[in-house]
C-alpha cells in the first residue's frame, strides 16, 4: 500500500521497477495498491491489524471462489 505526496505522480510499475534495481528481486512487490491514507489510531501509529483484516479477508473470499482441482487437475470456479 502507497500513500503519494501532494503533488507526487508515480505508477505502480515505477516502483515496482525501482524496488528490483535496489534491494534482491524476490523481496520487491509484485503489486502496489494506491491508497489515500492509511488508518491510524489516536497516537498516529499505522492500525497493521486493519489493513491485515482487509487482507484476509480479500484472500478468503478468493478461496471461497476457487473450489478443489478435478480429477484432470484444472481449477474450477464457483458459479457466482
């Protein structure tokens, strides 16, 4: 999750390309979502446990969608 500057115009591909050319590959992210803000509580700390609930929740829904592999191992999907 990015939080930009005022003023600041930046692509998720930028750093993305920007993160490999500084640290190990594997380590870089594969994907950058743009966020307004961050949620914090009263001290102004970042709320971790909010965005990790965000998170797993996204992830289970995902599983819900994807059911087991079928006997000639091809994914199938939930009708939704």
């Amino acid at each position: 999750m990015v939080v930009t500057k005022k003023g600041a115009s930046v692509t998720a591909d930028e750093l993305i390309k920007f993160c490999k050319q500084h640290i190990a590959s594997y380590k870089a992210p594969k994907s950058v979502e743009f966020v307004d803000s961050l949620p914090k509580n009263p001290a102004g700390k970042i709320l971790k446990r909010e965005l990790r609930k965000k998170y797993r929740q996204e992830q289970d829904d995902k599983r819900r969608d994807v059911d087991t592999l079928d006997q000639s191992g091809v994914i199938s999907l939930t009708d939704a």
